[in-house]
C-alpha cells in the first residue's frame, strides 16, 4: 500500500490540504494516534468547522486519539476561538478541524497544548506529523489494555458568558449592525453572544444576519473577508438597512473584518489601533506595565499610535503560533496582524474575531463617534493590500527582489529585514515607504505588501516589485 506524504499538508502554523487529494480518514486516524503519543495522557478536545468532511474526520481522528487509550472530550460543531476557550478554561490540549478561509474542499487541524498554547511546526507540529507518517507506514500504534472513552461538551453557554464578561456592552448605545458569516462558525457564536441562543439577555445590539446557516460549501461567496468581493454584499446590505456597522466573519471565525456605516471597509490596522488603545488603558488603570504584539507587516501606524500611548511594541513573524508564543513570553495585552487576527491576555493569548468585535462596539460607544470617524483618526497611510502571485521558484524570486535593492541598502538609503521573507525599510527617509515579499504559510503563494505615507510612493514601490515577481511567474 502507498502511503501520502503528511509533509505535504504541514504548515508553519498548522495542517491544511485538499480532502480527500491530499489526506482523508486513514491520515486523520493516524494523526489522532500522534496526537495521543504527544499530547495525552490527559483527555484531547476534539472539536471542527462545518465543513463537509469535519464530522468523519473529527470521528477519524478521536478513533486514533482512543486507540491509544487517551479520553475525547469531542466539542462537536465548534468555532476555533471556542475551542482555544474549552483549551483554556479547562487546561487540556485540543485539535480544531478547520481550514479557515480556504476553499470547502480543503480541510485542515490546529492543534493546541492545555491553556490553548498554539503547537506550530517549529514547536511540535513537525514532530507529531513524523509520528502520525510513522502509524501509517508501519501501521504501529500504542495497544494499551484499554481503550479511551468520547465524552460530549457543550462549550457554546460558557464562551459566550465569558466574552460577555470581559467587555459589557449593556449599557451602549442602540447600535444596529449587520453580519455577515459567511455560512460559517459566526452563524453559531453570534446569536449566542449578542442574543439569548443560550439563555442569556438580549443586548442593546440589534444583528441583522447574513449567511448564518452554517454550509462549508459556501453557497454565497467564501468565508474569506479579507477579498473584498466577498463583503460586497454586507456593503450593501449596510447601506440598505441603514447600519451602524458591520462585521464580517471567516470560516471558523477566529477573524472578524469591520464595515463603517458607509459601507467600507475599515484598514485592520485602525480596528488593531483603536482595540490596542482600550486594552493599554485599563493596564495604565491597574498599573502594570503594557506590551503588544504585532506581525510584522502590520501598518506602522499600530506600533507608531500605541507606542505614542505608552506601550512598548514588539514585532513578530507572520501566523497565531508565532504571535501566541510572543505575546506569552512577554505578557503582552494584546497582539494583531494585518489579516484581521486580533489576540488578548484575557483570552489565554488567543485571536478572538467575536471579542474583537465587542471591543470595537464598545470603543465606538464611548468615543461618541460614528465607526467611519473613529477609524478615520487611525488611517494615516496608504497601503497595497495584500498582492497574491504564483511563482515558479519562491527562494528565486525573492533573490531577484533582494538583488534589486541591495545597491540601495549597501547605501545605507534602505534597511533589508529577513525577519518573515524580505522586507526592504525605507520608512526612516522621505517618502516613507517599506515592501515586504514572504512566501503564504498556507497556499502556493508569494505576497506582497507596500505601505508608504504618498499614494504615488506606494504605487511606484508596488509596481517596481510587481515587475520583478512577473519574470518569476507561474504559468496557469
């Protein structure tokens, strides 16, 4: 028999490939069992999306887990930040099945240690996939006298309390806000923390719903806000309903994008800045000193607005466990990233899409201010957006781009960064500018981000960088 390779589906921060192309249940059994060797002897959550393939996955991979004589604490249908709060509450490792943003023919796993520490490749990941490659290649496997048990948890009423508890929006303002979820995991958190799906009181905060039914084969657009053609519709939906806001929601809705009463979309990076600001607040309020955590293609005006307020920014490399594993090093209040991922102390250092929100209802609420006012005030640069090319060969491609601009950096007129991919820094001369090409930690992918304080300057750079990619380019 032919075993697949598992490398092919290991990412920096987690597993994600095409089902059943790339892995199905026999991996995911084989998985389970890694997962048991390196995680157990304590009971593993096992929640999933509502992709298609979750329900004979997550039952594949429990079947590993038990085989191995280790518990399942199975979470059944479950958004990721869910499952970080059943992993941090209860102090038990877990694995989430879910592919995010991605298509509804791929499926993935993030995997967790107890109190939701992120196990990413470099710190774990790459060695349980070695196990699970192993199961499958010699079809070994622990026989211990007895076989784990599967125990159901409903962890849905306890989320939604304890986000309640961390930001009280009882007394806001009416607000009106439309959301839209894409036919993902928001369909089942909103209503549970906004509404009274779980038998608490309704909020002063009226949701008008879009795509709740939850369908992982996205039957209206997918669940990926970060394209804008896929918030036309709450756009208009805005406007038609005279809103306040709007939010919008990936798959398994551990990101949340924000809509103005325009209908326009509000830059990550204000949403990060105005989030940023309350936290540092209420850790000014206690006393305690107040770090954040940002990647490192977050805008500058995230570091530059809260350092302004007396935080001290610390950057990191792109995806949750790089971002997690900092932000607990350092204590840090809050992290962001540019794709709308927003992480806090308050909640076991994970991103939270649903939390985010409430902050930003809250912030809106007390600076009296429509949301296209307040994220105006921390809008300050113009950026590229993230800029997607296939290319033939990543490490030449990002050699030609290094090559361009050495002469430059020998100068001393740019700083090269190898942080995360190359970042070429022009920020401390005029224009202010700075690029950075990385190879996607999830999809064939190079990406490209500019932002410079001139729309012309962002332009110039994105076009310079684009033309050097475009020798580099992948036939379709």
């Amino acid at each position: 028999m032919t075993h697949r390779s598992l490398a092919d589906i290991l990412n920096a921060n987690d597993l994600r490939g095409l089902v059943p192309a790339q892995w199905g249940t026999r991996e995911a059994t084989a998985i389970g069992a890694a997962l048991a060797e390196h995680l157990g002897p304590k009971p593993i959550l096992v929640g999933r999306d509502m992709r298609r393939s979750g329900a004979e996955l997550s039952t594949a991979i429990a079947r590993g887990i038990t085989s191995c004589g280790v518990d399942v604490v199975d979470l059944g249908l479950v958004s990721t930040d869910a499952c970080y709060f059943a992993s941090g509450t209860r102090s038990l490792p877990g694995v989430i099945l879910t592919a995010s943003h991605n298509p509804g023919n791929y499926n993935g796993m993030k995997v967790m240690r107890p109190g939701a520490s992120p196990v990413g490749r470099d710190t774990g990941l790459a060695e349980i996939i070695a196990t699970a490659q192993q199961v499958l290649v010699e079809g070994r496997a622990l026989r211990p006298s007895a076989r784990g048990h599967v125990t159901g948890l409903d962890i849905l009423p306890d989320y939604a309390s304890y986000l309640r508890s961390l930001v009280d929006l009882t007394k806001v303002r009416p607000v009106r806000v439309v959301v839209d979820a894409g036919n993902g995991m928001a369909g089942q958190t909103v209503p549970a923390v906004f509404g009274s799906a779980v038998g608490m009181p309704h909020l002063p905060v009226e949701i008008l719903p879009m795509y709740f039914k939850l369908d992982g084969s996205f039957p209206n657009h997918p669940a990926d806000p970060l394209n804008p053609a896929n918030t036309r519709d709450l756009a208009r939906a805005i406007l038609q309903c005279r809103a306040d806001l709007g939010l919008a929601f990936d798959g398994d809705a551990d990101r949340c994008f924000v809509l103005d009463q325009h209908g326009e979309v509000v830059s990550p990076a204000a949403i990060a800045a105005i989030v940023g600001l309350g936290e540092i607040g209420r850790e000014i309020e206690q006393g305690r000193h107040h770090v954040i955590v940002h990647n490192h293609i977050t805008s500058r005006a995230v570091a530059e607005t809260l350092a302004g307020a007396g935080a001290t920014p610390v950057r990191t490399r792109v995806g949750h466990a790089f971002v997690k594993q900092v932000m607990a090093e350092q204590n840090a209040v809050f992290g962001a990233e540019h794709s709308a991922h927003y992480y806090f102390r308050d909640f076991f250092f994970a991103d939270t899409g649903l939390l985010a929100a409430m902050h930003v209802i809250a912030e809106r609420d007390k600076s009296g201010m429509t949301m296209a006012d307040l994220a105006r005030a921390y809008q300050p640069y113009f950026a590229s957006g993230e800029i997607n090319t296939r290319v033939t060969d990543v490490s030449a491609a990002i050699s030609s781009v290094r090559e361009a601009y050495a002469p430059d950096a020998e100068a001393g007129v740019v700083a090269l960064d190898e942080l995360d991919g190359l970042t070429i820094d022009h920020w401390g001369n005029s224009p202010k500018w700075w690029a950075n090409v990385r190879p996607s930690n999830t999809e064939p992918l190079l990406r490209l981000n500019v932002e410079a304080d001139d729309p012309g300057a962002m332009g110039l750079i994105r076009d310079a960088i684009l033309a050097i990619l475009a020798s580099h380019k992948a036939v379709p």
